[in-house]
C-alpha cells in the first residue's frame, strides 16, 4: 500500500515537473530552442536520473517514481547554470556554443564514471 501511494504522488508531482520544464524549454530564455539547448535540459535527465532510476527500480519502485518525477528539475537546473555562466563569461553571448557543449558534457563524463564503477560492482556481486 505505501509504494503504490509513492509511485502515485511521485506522478502527481512528476505530471507537475515536467508540464513545467517542457514549457520552460519551449519558452526558454536562451532564445530559440535547438539542438544544444535540447542537449543541456536532456544531459542530467539520461545521463544521471535514468540511471539512477532504473537502479532505484529493483529495489523501490516509489523511489525510481521520485527520480523520474523529479528528473526534470536537473535539466531546469542545467540550463540555468548555461545561463548564468554565459552572462558571467565576458565576450560570450547566448549564442555561443562553448559553455552549452560543457553544459553536456560535464555531465556525462562524471556518469560514465559512475555507471562503469556500478557495473563492475554488479559483475563482482554477481560472480560466484
């Protein structure tokens, strides 16, 4: 009963999360929404939360629910950080493509770290 209210509230909020990140992303303040803008709001999202969800899943459905629902906010949180460090960055405009590639990547280098080190301990437990 108290994981299948989990997984319900965590939709309840994952419905509010999301409504509000896509319009964020429709409506971002970086101007028109392109490929690079799409990579900095998806970085976090595939490369840390899925992840994280799909290990959560074996052992807590309502905490994969709650990674899932929340997932957005880091993609939110991501575009922010372009923001701030464009306009913090003298001689760098919105448009430049530099901090947004960084954005991306400083996500995913830490990831592949993070998934190769739970794969191998996976392996190890799995070893007789």
């Amino acid at each position: 009963m108290g994981q299948a209210l989990g997984v319900l509230a965590a939709a309840f909020v994952g419905l509010i999360t999301w409504g509000f990140s896509l319009a964020v992303a429709n409506g971002n303040p970086i101007g028109k929404t392109g490929g690079l803008e799409a990579g900095l709001f998806l970085a976090p999202i595939l490369s840390v939360m899925v992840p994280l969800a799909f290990k959560a899943l074996d052992k807590s459905p309502a905490v994969a629910a709650w990674i899932a629902a929340l997932a957005p906010i880091a993609g939110v949180a991501n575009m922010g950080l372009f923001l701030a460090l464009t306009v913090s960055t003298p001689g760098t405009t919105t448009e430049s493509t530099l901090p947004a590639i960084l954005g991306i990547v400083g996500w995913i280098i830490p990831a592949g770290y993070f998934i190769k080190k739970a794969m191998n301990s996976v392996d190890s437990d799995a070893a007789p």
